[in-house]
C-alpha cells in the first residue's frame, strides 16, 4: 500500500504543478473575466487535491 500512495501523491504533485503552468501560460492569452474564472476553477482543484493528500497520510 506504501507504494501505491506514494504514487498517488507523485500525481497529485504532479497535477498541481502541471496545472499552475497551464494557467499560468493561459492567463496571459485569455480575457480577464474567463482568465480570472480559469484561476478560480484551479484554485478549488488544488484545494481538493490538497485534502486527498492529507486524507491519505492519516
């Protein structure tokens, strides 16, 4: 099972990551409102695989 999870949190590290540099390179391209909307939508996930990390080193 160790490995699993530590697999499961080279993704999730993995995903956050990967999604900063998309919005990063997006915003730049994007009107403001749907740029500001993308964030907000990054935000959340990053949040929510922040809390499946923690759930899984219980």
């Amino acid at each position: 099972m160790t490995d699993e999870k530590n697999e499961i949190e080279k993704l999730i590290d993995n995903m956050i990551t990967s999604g900063d540099e998309l919005v990063d390179n997006l915003k730049h391209v994007l009107p403001d409102s749907l740029a500001e909307s993308m964030v907000m939508f990054h935000e959340s996930n990053v949040s929510n695989l922040k809390k499946i990390r923690e759930f899984l080193n219980k």
